[in-house]
C-alpha cells in the first residue's frame, strides 16, 4: 500500500465523517421545528455509509467510505400537550421531531474520534514518507 493510497483512504473517512457531523448539527438545531416546507415537524437525517472501491486491486478492493445516502427517520413523532401552539392540533397536541439530543450528542462524539482517528493515519502516513525521504538525503 502505498502513501496516495493510504490518505485516499483516510480523506474518504474525512469526508464522511464531516458529512455526518453537518447532518448532526442540523438535527440538534431542527429539534424545535414543528413547521416545515414539507409539512409537519422536522424529521431527523442521517448519513449512510458503505464501502468504497479505491481501485486498489483484489486484496485492498473495498477500502475508503462513501456516503451510499441520507436516511430520514421514519420514528413517531412525540407530542406535548401546548393549547395555545399555532401548530397544535384540536386536541392541543403539539408534534415535536423525532430527535433526541442525547443520541445526537453520541454521534457527534462518535463522528468526532472517528474524524480523530483518520487524521491520525494521515500524521502516521506523513511520518513515514518524511522518514523514508531521511533515509534517503542520508546516503
């Protein structure tokens, strides 16, 4: 494996995992949204990854990440009883999104080593390509 291949790999992980991080932050920033363009409360997104061919031939075939899509959460909707909301209904309920800041939090710490973790490999990557270019201005 070489070093390209190596922060391929790595910035593909990068990649995800930003994407991962932006749809976090949204959910946590919609969790109060009861109102949207398409009707009805915010519904919680989240990136789904799968594998990535880098090309690399048959032993390294399915390395990298890619995001395959983002998924909208299908979970019920929790209500509260609030009369007097502009969006409750004739019984006062009010439907609130279906996101649960504790579980976003998770994630984010979850996305957040994960990021930690490729940009690791890209430092130990960039440590060897500058030990192997020591080794050779020394002979």
């Amino acid at each position: 494996m070489s070093i390209n291949q190596i922060f391929d790999i790595a910035g593909s992980g990068l990649a995800a995992q930003r994407l991962r991080v932006e749809l976090i932050a949204s959910n946590i920033a919609n969790s109060e949204t009861t109102r949207t363009p398409e009707g009805g409360p915010f519904r919680r997104r989240e990136a789904v990854f799968q594998a990535q061919d880098q090309g690399f031939g048959d032993a390294l075939a399915a390395t990298g990440v890619q995001v395959a899509g983002i998924r909208t959460s299908q979970a019920p909707f929790p209500t509260r009883y609030q009369p007097g909301h502009p969006d409750a209904d004739a019984n006062g309920m009010v439907k609130y999104p279906n996101v649960d800041p504790v579980e976003e939090m998770v994630d984010l710490t979850e996305a957040s080593r994960s990021y930690e973790a490729d940009i690791a490999s890209v430092r130990a990557a960039k440590g060897m390509a500058a030990s192997a270019l020591e080794i050779l201005r020394v002979q």
